[in-house]
C-alpha cells in the first residue's frame, strides 16, 4: 500500500502538494456546541467504531473538550468538524509503534481543503489499550510540520493499514 501512496503523492524525494490538494475534500464545518458535536455520533457519550479490524474507541467528551483544551493550549475548535470523516473516510492509516507509551497505536491522515488552503489532519496516538482496540487520543493539523506527512506517506507497506487509492 505504501509503495501506492508514495507513487502518487511523492516526487524526487518531496511530497506533491498539488495531488493532495485535489485529493482533499472541503474541511467540514465546525460544531458550536456540545449538543451539534454529539449528534454526528448518534448522541452517544462512547462511539465505537470499526475499521478494517481494529475497534476504535472515541470518549466523546474528551474529544470535544480536547479541541480547546490540550497539551499545547492550541485552538483547535475549527477542526472539531472533522472527527468523524477522519475515522471513517481517512485518506491513509498506518500502525506504528509509540516509544513513549510503549504501545502500538494508528495513525490516520486525510488532507482538507478550506478556500485555498490545504489542512494536513491527522489523527495520531489511537493508542492499543487491548489486542484490536485503539483509545482515540488527538487530532491536529500538521501543516508547520510535513515531514509527519511525508512519513506517514512513505510507511512500508506492512504497517500501511489502509490507502484509499489502493486500487486505483
């Protein structure tokens, strides 16, 4: 799957900003509240979700809360919007294990697109809490830092769960 990804966003060692922009989709619309950002998932305080084999588990309150609230005091209730796309419209999944928890954990990416302006999201620290079963942790855009994108794109193919141009 890697070697899919890498042939159609990577030339000449750098990644094609240009394909990624016409692979990307409008950034979803953010939620105002509480009450719009659990709607998407059924109302839920728990969603659950499986993709291809693996149990995501999203503690919702957390999730929302975790948009302006989080480690470095960012902003990002702008992206609030894009949870549940990511999870189950990601453009790339990966498996990589985390050094610092000591865990295996995916990874996903998906591009979004606002007027002009390119979003590089991804979803990073789904971390296994049992065999199969990841703990969703946080999201963020990583447009000041490519290079996760470039790896993420460049994954050997045994640890690329998913690539949605894999047939194409």
């Amino acid at each position: 799957m890697s070697f899919k990804s890498n042939q159609r966003y990577i030339s000449r060692d750098r990644i094609i900003i240009s394909k990624l922009l016409q692979d990307s989709i409008p950034l979803p619309r953010r939620h105002r509240n509480w009450q719009s950002f659990k709607k998407q998932f059924n109302n839920q305080s728990t969603y659950m979700y499986n993709f291809k084999g693996y149990t995501i588990v999203v503690n919702l309150h957390y999730a929302f809360r975790h948009f302006t609230q989080n480690t470095y005091n960012e902003q990002r209730s702008h992206l609030n919007g894009v949870l549940y796309d990511i999870l189950h419209n990601p453009l790339l999944v990966i498996k990589k294990y985390n050094k610092k928890s000591k865990q295996n954990s995916l990874q996903f990416y998906k591009p979004y697109k606002k007027n002009s302006e390119l979003y590089h999201i991804m979803m990073f620290q789904v971390l296994e809490v049992e065999e199969n079963i990841y703990l969703y942790k946080t999201l963020y855009d990583v447009q000041n830092s490519l290079n996760k994108v470039y790896e993420i794109i460049k994954t050997v193919d045994s640890n690329t769960v998913y690539f949605k141009y894999e047939d194409a």
